[in-house]
C-alpha cells in the first residue's frame, strides 16, 4: 500500500508539473511581442494598486486607504505597427498609445515621445498565451506617494 501511495503521489506531481509547462510564459522581449500581437483583443481581469487587488471579475473591491480607478480601458489591442489601442469604461472612441519592443522589455507610452511620465512596463515573464500584465509606478495617483499599479488582461471571447 506504502508502494502504490508514493507511486501516486509521484504520479500527481509529474501531472501537476506537465500542466504548469503547458502555460509557457515569453522568453525574451520579442516572444512577449508576437504574443501580444497574435491576440487580437485583451479584456481587463484584475487591478492591483501597491500590490492589492482593487478590481477582479468584473467589479472594484474597496481597499481601505486605495486609490479607486474610475477609469479604465476595458479592452486593449496591441498592433504590429506599434499602436497600443485601448478603449475606456463606458466609451467607444480608442485611445491610442504606442508600444515598443525594447532589450529587456516593452514599453507602453504616448505617441509623443516628448512627453514625459505615463510609462508602462511589460516585462516577458509577465506574457503568456493566458494573460499579460503592465506595471508602472507614479506619484500621479497620490501625490508625493509613489503608487504602483498593475494591470492584468486576459485574451477577450
């Protein structure tokens, strides 16, 4: 019994291990790229402001002392030309960014580049064929403090 016990057990982990390997993750900034562009749409899943969920399935989840977001785009696309489209809560108009593939990561700005702060980051580890995830951080939100907001999209059905 002792024999078949750690057979299963060893069974189930090799399961559990094969299954973790199948969501693969991107491996460098260009994968993270063709990922992000062969998904032709991105719904919003999750908001974390400093590191605590604010918004998850669908609904804002009050933090004591969070920042609330009002505001933010439901669905985004990531285009080969460059163009980060994204259109906000409640609207139909896109708001147009641009993305670019850098040697560590992709970086999401205004189509201006003389324009300063408003950068966002999404490093490869956070891309997966499931999901990605933009971080930045600004004291724009809660000023002097400086806040950090990450935002998790999933492929849109």
């Amino acid at each position: 019994m002792k024999r078949f016990n750690t057979l299963f057990l060893i069974l189930a982990t090799c399961l559990l291990c094969q299954l973790q390997a199948c969501k693969k993750y991107a491996g460098n900034p260009a994968e993270a790229a063709a990922i992000l562009t062969g998904t032709k749409l991105w719904q919003i899943d999750e908001i974390a402001v400093n590191d605590a969920v604010t918004f998850k399935d669908g609904k804002m989840t009050q933090q004591f002392g969070s920042i609330d977001f009002e505001r933010y785009m439901e669905t985004v696309e990531l285009k080969k030309d460059g163009t980060f489209s994204g259109i906000f809560k409640g609207e139909s108009k896109p708001f147009i960014l641009k993305w670019t593939v850098n040697e560590k990561d992709i970086t999401v700005n205004a189509p201006d580049v003389k324009a300063k702060g408003g950068e966002w980051t999404i490093v490869p580890q956070d891309v997966s064929d499931e999901s990605f995830s933009m971080k930045t951080q600004s004291t724009a939100y809660d000023y002097p403090r400086m806040t950090k907001v990450a935002l998790k999209f999933k492929p849109k059905k």
